[in-house]
C-alpha cells in the first residue's frame, strides 16, 4: 500500500516472504518518494503455514487501504482453501482421495469495493490461455485501475527466471512492454502508477 506517512512493518510481514518482484517494487516506491506498508503473504517454502495468515493478510488489506492512496496487489496467497482440515494424518487406505475446496477471501475485490475517488488499484494476472481477455474481465470484475499481464507462454517471462515481459492493461487498451529484467519491470509499474495519478 502507498502512504503518505512514515513506514511500517506489519506483523507477519517477514523479510522470507517477500518475492524478488515484490522487492524491486519495494525499491522503486522509495525511490520516487512514496512510503508505504508492505502487507506480506506467504511464499513456496512458507505454504504450509497456519492458514490464519491468510485471513490475517486480508484483515490487514481491508484495515489499511482507507488511508492509502494506491495498493499494489502483486499476488494471492491462494485462491482456493480446504473446506475441512483434518485434525490428524490421512491414513492411505483406498486409492483415490477427494479434497473439497471453497474460494478464499478475494482481497483484490474486496479492496475494489471500497477504492474511492484519489485511490488508484493495482492487479496482476498470469495467464496461460486467452491472456488479454482473462485480464480485462478481471479488471471489471475487480474494479481495477490497471492490471499487469504476465503470460507463461512467453519465453524468459514469469517464475524462476530474473526477466520478465508485461502487458499492462487499463479500460483505455493494453500497453505491451518487451522482456525486460525484473527490476525494469518493476520500474514500469511504478512510472506507470504515478503517471496514473
């Protein structure tokens, strides 16, 4: 979240949780003068954590936007969680297993109903099939300013790699950008957030 007072660390926003992209957006808010509460999530080695976290996290998000100017929200801890959690090991007795899953608290959506008038919201989206599409009804859905397309079809682009290449997307069109480290693309994002404003 970008603020207009000193920063903060949140509990349970742990130096681990942080994803090289999110750290690059860090450090580009500094540099143009923003200050801002880094509202952490948990990170692969760190999902098997206490489910409360997610909860938490979207406690946090729903506290702090009112005062925020813009919130940058570059991912989800999860999207769906275990209806029921069981108590104990699941023995292996039969050979097929069935999870029910519900959808966890959306806290892009939830941050989109409430954004005001001076408030600008930012999404991400990684797509694998109709990219531009998916993004843009995710946009509406959400309520969004903007949204970063990220597309695993495009070589050198999305996880384990140190580039990445973009799409941003507003209701104006789609602005695509070439493979560019992350901190390039962190740098995009962020001019672009300012400008937006």
């Amino acid at each position: 979240m970008a603020k207009k007072k000193a920063p903060q660390r949140l509990a349970g926003a742990e130096e681990s949780c942080i994803s090289p992209e999110q750290e690059a957006i860090i450090q580009w808010f500094r540099t143009v003068k923003f200050r801002k509460n880094l509202l952490g999530g948990v990170d692969e080695a760190a999902m098997w954590k206490k489910l409360e976290e997610l909860y938490a996290l979207y406690e946090a998000a729903i506290r702090e936007f009112p005062t925020a100017s813009a919130g940058i929200l570059c991912a989800a801890v999860a999207d769906f969680t275990p209806e029921t959690v069981a108590g104990h090991k699941i023995k292996r007795e039969k050979d097929n297993l069935t999870l029910q899953l519900k959808p966890t608290q959306d806290i892009a959506a939830a941050l989109g109903n409430r954004k005001k008038d001076g408030q600008t919201l930012v999404g991400f989206a990684l797509e694998t099939n109709d990219e531009t599409k998916n993004a843009q009804e995710k946009l509406e859905r959400k309520n969004l300013d903007f949204i970063v397309l990220n597309s695993l079809n495009d070589q050198g682009a999305g996880f384990r790699c140190d580039t990445n290449k973009i799409t941003i997307i507003d209701r104006q069109g789609a602005t695509p950008y070439p493979l560019k480290s992350k901190q390039e693309v962190a740098r995009d994002i962020i001019d672009r957030l300012v400008n937006n404003k």
